[in-house]
C-alpha cells in the first residue's frame, strides 16, 4: 500500500514539476519601445509599431525603462478604455514610478499603457496591448544544453535619457528569450525528482 502511495506522489511530483518548467520556459520579456525605452516618441505611433509584430501571452514580462521623476507607467482597465484614448489616468489599475518598471501580463485581454505627466500620453506616449492565454505558433524545440551554456548573458539596459532624436532610427531587433530560465527550471526540476527517487528508494 505504502508503494502504491509513493509511486502516486512521485508521480504527481513530476507532473507539477513539467508544468512548471513548461510556464518557466515559455514567458518572454519585452523591453517595451527597445532601445528608444519609455519616453515621449519622436513619431506618435511609436509604441504601436513595435507591438504590431509581436504575440503578448499570460505570463509575459513588460520592463519599462524611463527616467524615473519624469515619466511613469499608468495602466487602466478595458472599462476605462476611454480614459486611455483621452489620456486621462485619474482612475488607473496601477502606476509605476520606478525604472525599470516590469510588468507581468498575469490576465487575458486588452491592457493599456500610459505616461500621466503632462501631454505625453497625447504625444504618443501610451501602449495598447492584446494578451492572449498561449501563443499560437507550434513551439519551438528546446534548445541543447551547450546551447544554454554558450549563449552570452543578457545586458543590462541603462534607462535612455530624455534627448529625443529628430528621427527614429532602425533598431534591430531584440535577442530572443534567454535560455537561461529554461536551463534554471530543467536543472531543478531534474535536482527535485534526483532526491524524490533517492527519498523512495
């Protein structure tokens, strides 16, 4: 009876264990705006463009980097969707005053981002957003584990200043995803169910 019980936990054990490693390895982080950062854009249909190309899922991790004192990120509900097209934030979700400001995408839907100082909403400086629960692209392979070890470590960004070039210059585009998390959540899973088997055994 106790064999039957413990072969139950273990293999409950491994079965939460994948589904972390799976949430763990299939978040991304977004460097809202890329290099430009969080600030009043040159081309009010900045942050637009740069969420056209992308596919925001539950689990998702927005860092806003801005000059802290003279920016912020309002965030207002699908409700008040009328406060974001006015740019009126008296009413927000939230508001971080602190860069670099991360924000997991924890719900589905319609999220919409906002600066509430002064008229930089109305100049641009607001992102509208869709988060959908999975991605729907077939997953990628999981990469090697000397893929993980080689791949250099991400970089820091440092919060741009407020010189706003005259034109927006091409970026290229952000590194994918590191695998360092995906490495992280393999290793502990693997170390977690070493000493499951060896508590049984």
């Amino acid at each position: 009876m106790a064999v039957g019980f413990n072969r139950t936990a273990i293999l409950l054990l491994l079965l939460l264990m994948a589904a972390a490693s799976w949430q763990c390895s299939s978040a991304a982080t977004y460097t809202v705006g890329d290099a430009l950062g969080w600030t009043v854009p040159p081309i009010s249909t900045v942050y637009s463009e740069w969420a056209s190309d992308k596919t925001f899922v539950v689990g998702d991790i927005l860092v806003f980097n801005f000059v802290n004192e003279r920016h912020d990120v309002t965030e207002v509900t699908e409700v008040t969707k009328g406060s974001y097209n006015s740019c009126n934030g008296s009413n927000p979700i939230s508001v971080e005053t602190k860069s670099p400001a991360r924000i997991t995408l924890a719900s589905t839907g319609d999220h919409h981002f906002m600066c509430s100082f002064l008229s930089h909403c109305n100049d641009g400086q607001k992102l509208s957003i869709t988060v959908r629960a999975t991605s729907s692209s077939a997953p990628s392979p999981s990469p090697s584990l000397t893929a993980g070890l080689t791949a250099p470590p991400p970089s820091i960004a440092t919060p741009p200043s407020d010189n706003i070039p005259s034109t927006l210059s091409p970026t290229t585009a952000p590194p994918p995803p590191s695998t360092a998390t995906s490495l992280r959540a393999s290793t502990f899973s693997t170390s977690i169910l070493a000493v499951v088997v060896a508590l049984v055994y």
